[in-house]
C-alpha cells in the first residue's frame, strides 16, 4: 500500500526547516561559550542570516542572538551564585567578548548588575537540589526583569 502525502511543497519546506531551527538551538545550548554568532549558524543550517533570524523568531519566540545570550546569563548566574569567580572571569567563560555588553544583557534579563547578583546570591543555593535551583534562578526571557530584588523564595 503505497502512503500518499499530502503535504504541499511549502509545508515540507517549512517542516525542513523547523528541523534546522531545532538543530541550531540545540547548537547554541552546547556552544553557548563558543564564539557563535547568526551569520555562521545561518550557513551551517544552509539559510541565510535573514531567514534564519526570522523563521527562529517565528519559532521559538525571540531572535537566535537573543536566545544565545540567554544561554550564556544563565550559566552566568550559576558561576556567580559559586562566588569564586570576579565578574569579568564570569563574562570571559561564558563566551562574551565585551564586559560591557554582558553586564548590560545580564542586568535586562535578571534585574540587577552581575556584581550585585554575585554579592547577593553567592552560596544562597547551595544543598538545593540542581532541579529547583535551575527553575528558580532561571533569567527572564522576552522581557526585561523587574527592577525589584531576586526572585529566589
């Protein structure tokens, strides 16, 4: 019994390129400290930067550059929670190239300098299960942070 398929070519076009998208946020969730940036993902997942941009935005809510960054303050939050890393080390490990940049990106997403978060939260965690810790340190996304305190309980 032959399967007859009813998908049209831009249905199929789509579905290919929802697997791409899949494969470059899985990219940027291992490479986060890597230096990645949108042009070199859009090669390797045969679309232009445009296209790439656009259709991730479609999927997954914000922009491939966005969703990188995130990656990267979120395993900022967890070196800094450790409290034996300055602030500039943090920045370096996690793939960012500019202190600048980085502090601004970590202060949109969490609410409060990294200098102030790692003063703050240093050791607050520890003997938490890694579970819980992730959820409730994790960085707000699509929004900018609340100018209020942590949100840890």
């Amino acid at each position: 019994m032959a399967v007859v398929s009813s998908t049209t070519p831009a249905e199929a076009q789509r579905l290919r390129d929802l697997v791409q998208l899949r494969r470059v946020r899985d990219r940027i969730d291992r490479e986060f400290a890597q230096p990645l940036n949108v042009e070199a993902l859009a090669r390797d997942a045969h679309m232009s930067a445009g296209h790439l941009s656009r259709q991730f935005k479609l999927a997954y809510g914000e922009s491939p550059y966005s969703y990188l960054m995130t990656r990267r303050i979120e395993r900022a939050m967890a070196l800094l929670r450790r409290g034996d890393l300055s602030v500039t080390e943090v920045c370096f490990a996690v793939g960012c190239s500019s202190l600048g940049t980085f502090s601004t990106r970590f202060t949109e997403l969490v609410g409060m300098s990294p200098s102030a978060y790692r003063e703050n939260t240093a050791h607050v965690t520890e003997g938490m299960p890694s579970c819980v810790e992730k959820h409730i340190t994790r960085p707000i996304r699509n929004r900018e942070a609340p100018a209020v305190g942590l949100h840890l309980p």
